[in-house]
C-alpha cells in the first residue's frame, strides 16, 4: 500500500489524478483495511475541485528558445564564438533557468489547456477560452524552442519512448545525451513532475529547409517517427516558417511560397499545426491588436490560429478575438540574459544563470 501510495503521487503532483488513481487501485487487498490508502485516494477523487481557475490568459507567459550550444569553452569561443554567445545559450543555462522557474512556482501548460478551436454556428472557426485550473500558488507558463530543426545533433527516440541527443565531433565517435532542449526538458520533468500539469509538455517550432529534428527531409521514415513520438509524449508542433525568413520583410508572393513550401514539406511529416511562431522577429504586424492586413489573410488560409510575435519586456501581452489569438513570446538568448535582464524580471533571475557551469 506504501509503495503505491508513493508511486501514484507522482502522477498527483502533476494533477494527473485518473493515473494516480489507477495506481492506487492496483492494490490487491481490502482497501478498507487500509485507512491511508483509503485517505489517499478519496483526496483524488476530489483532487480537481481544489484547483484554483486562472482566469485571465493574457498574463501567461511564452519563453521562448533558440538552439542550445553542447560545449560552451568551444562554443563561445574562436570565430563564431561572439556570435554564438550573443544568440544562443548553454545547456546548462537552461536546466538553471527551468530549476528557478519550478522554484518561483511556474507551471508548464500546453496550449490547448488554455484555449481549444472549435466551430461557430456558421461553420467559421471558433476560439474558446478554456477553464484552465492549477493548484493553489502555482503559475502556468508556456515554453517554445524555435528553429529546432537542422540536422547538426540529431533528436534520437530511444526504444523506451525517451529521447536524447546525437552529437557527431569532428574527431571521435558520436555519443549520445542530454544537450538540447526536449532530452533536457524530459530529464527536468522526470525530477520535478509537478513542473507539468496533466503532462503538458512544449510547443516546438519547426523550419524545414535544413531538415527536421536533426534529419534531412529525406529520412521522411525516421522523421515522421520521431514527430509521433513527440506527440505522444506531449509536443506541440508549430510552424517557424520554412525557410527562417522574416514574413515582415517579403512581400506576399514570398511569403506565399514559404507558406506553401512548410505545409508540402513538414506537414506532411509532423501534422497539421495551428501556431505559427514568426522568424527572425518578423510579426506581419507591429502593433499588438487584431490582424487586418493581406498577409494575416495568406497566413490564415494555411490554418494558422496562433500567431507568436515578441514580448520586448517583461509583461506578456495577447490579443484575443474569436478566430485568431496573437501573443508575444519572451526570446531566451545569451545576449539577452547578459544586457537585458528586466526581460525577466518575473520569471527568473538573469544574473545567476547567465555563465553558469
């Protein structure tokens, strides 16, 4: 009874109370002999209707990352080393960055615990905000890892579902690890399971004229697997535009044909998605209210919904309306943690992670 009692709390701390549940009733003796068991599992059953509703999406926010640097001594260093410093961040830098945000008390959520598309009467899509509930003091957060493509270091999925990390030097034999953001995310979560509510996991932002997950496009087998498992486990995938290109600089032919070429080359290979996470900070708009332009109107016949733009200070902003939602996304660089720390200001401390080993 202890035992299952021990093992079903890691489902419960996340919220996931059916699972914690199914643990508990794997017991094969009298549950009424056994008063703790008993407590335990009725404080499940009622385990949803002590969580506290979030109401107001707007004040969510969406940290975002770029690709992780494995060895920052050389990483950081030789021609591309600035460059490399200003853009990016360490491994490391990131597990201190989640430990800080579990400590301040932050939540991941997915999407789709905050808003689900439907259809209005008329057949048009629908937005609606859903009622979304975590327990008492916590504060949900999104996270975003862009341009997680290329096929540098590859995602490798393990034959238990886990996923790691291929690194290739340029002497040696490959070897495998955590060293980018899902392995690192995964690790963190399996230590820290009340990080994740009901195992939300990450929206992953996928370009595809470099390939995707590590993989040039014509492993489409391998690639197609790895998305699914994903998927399974939890990801979200989003477009990040195929060719990395600003759709604020192009004109619509352009942007057309990066639209067309994302939806004939990744889509097929990870599925359909309603997120589209600008490149290059290239928001088709530069105020922060509803779409109206020709590019919204391209964008959106692609299926795109969710539109991530920037959030150049610390306050998350959202723009809200029936079929479409627009919010800015917190970028995560090097260069950002080191000269603009009031970005983060509510998250984390910018100071103690950046540099650290």
């Amino acid at each position: 009874a202890n035992a299952l009692i021990v093992e079903s709390e890691q489902y419960a701390i996340s919220c996931e109370f059916d699972k914690a549940i199914e643990v508990l009733d794997r017991f094969s003796g009298n549950i009424s002999d056994f008063p703790n068991l008993l407590s335990v599992r009725e404080s499940y059953e009622n385990g949803d209707a002590n969580l506290v509703s979030w109401e107001d999406p707007t004040t969510i926010p969406f940290l975002s990352f770029g690709k992780f640097v494995v060895d920052p001594i050389i990483g950081f260093s030789g021609d591309s080393g600035s460059s490399n410093r200003y853009l990016y961040i360490s491994c490391a830098e990131f597990t201190a960055i989640l430990q800080q945000l579990y400590d301040n008390d932050f939540m991941l959520v997915d999407m789709d615990d905050i808003f689900t598309t439907t259809k209005a009467e008329d057949g048009s899509a629908l937005i609606v905000k859903n009622d979304l509930r975590l327990p008492a003091g916590k504060k949900p957060i999104v996270l975003i890892q862009c341009q997680s493509s290329g096929f540098d270091n590859p995602l490798v999925v393990n034959e238990d579902g886990s996923f790691t990390t291929k690194i290739t030097p340029d002497e040696g034999e490959p070897y495998f690890g955590a060293y980018d953001f899902v392995p690192l995310l995964e690790d963190f979560i399996a230590t820290h399971p009340g990080f994740s509510l009901k195992g939300a996991r990450a929206i992953l932002a996928l370009t595809g004229y470099k390939g995707l997950f590590g993989y040039p496009l014509e492993e489409s087998e391998t690639i197609a697997n790895v998305a699914n498992a994903l998927k399974e486990a939890g990801y979200t995938m989003a477009s990040n535009t195929y060719g990395n290109v600003a759709y604020n600089n192009i004109d619509l032919t352009a942007m057309d044909d990066d639209l067309a070429s994302w939806e004939a080359t990744a889509l097929p290979l990870v599925g359909e998605t309603e997120i589209l996470a600008y490149a290059r900070a290239g928001d088709i708009s530069d105020g922060k209210g509803a779409y109206t332009s020709k590019k919204y109107e391209y964008a959106y016949s692609y299926g795109y919904k969710y539109y991530m733009g920037m959030c150049y200070n610390s306050t998350p902003w959202m723009n809200i309306t029936d079929n479409t939602i627009r919010m800015g996304r917190i970028m995560v660089t090097g260069g950002n943690l080191k000269d603009k720390a009031s970005l983060y200001t509510n998250l984390f401390d910018a100071a103690k992670v950046y540099g650290v080993k």
